[in-house]
C-alpha cells in the first residue's frame, strides 16, 4: 500500500515549523532547500506563530519522509489551520489530490478533456 499525505481543513496543506525541522534532519531534499524562516526568529517559532508554521507545501504528498513525520508527531506535524491526515491505496493506482467542499482526498486520475 502506498501512504499519501493530505488536509482535511479547509485552508492550505502545510507542516508545522517542528515537522519541518523534522523532515530536514531526515534529509529530505525539499525541506533542506526551503528557507528555514524559524532559524531567524527561533523564540517566535511556536505552534502559534502562523507565519511560521507554513512550511513544506512543495514536499511530493507521497514522500515516505513526510509520511513518517506526520505519523510520529501526528497533531504536531499540522501547520496554520491545516489538519493532516495519512491515507493508504494500493500501490498500482494512478491518484490524484482533489479538494472537495475545502477538504482534500485522494481520487484515481482519470483522464479529462475540455
């Protein structure tokens, strides 16, 4: 089964500043390549400060890293108004994230004209 990452709020996908700090001791390349704005400012880095609690909106939604971050630190792994959430599909789909009614889900791509 393949594990992918998702909001169910209705705001933006984000990880909290502790996730992402997380995910670059893991060594995952898009988190050491964004600017770690906390480093700056490391005693407004809290859970509360929104500004800095928007991080790794790039990192790949199937990344194992990410997966794993959002596992272990559940909860804390959320960003400003985002609530992650990790789903399981099989391996041989072709998925897509789609948002419905603000929340996301993952559904099998399909093809589309217009």
């Amino acid at each position: 089964m393949r594990k992918i990452v998702i909001n169910k709020s209705y705001d933006q996908f984000c990880l909290s500043h502790k996730a992402f700090l997380r995910l670059r001791e893991l060594g995952q390349p898009d988190a050491l390549k964004e600017t770690d704005l906390g480093a700056y400012w490391p005693s407004a880095a809290g859970s509360q400060e929104p500004s800095l609690n928007q991080c790794g909106m790039l990192i790949p939604r199937d990344d194992k890293r990410l997966v794993q971050v959002v596992e272990e630190l559940q909860g804390e792994a959320n960003g400003h108004c985002a609530e992650l959430k990790v789903v399981s599909i099989p391996d041989d789909v072709s998925w897509v994230i789609a948002k419905a009614n603000g929340s996301e889900h993952v559904s099998e791509q399909h093809r589309t004209w217009a």
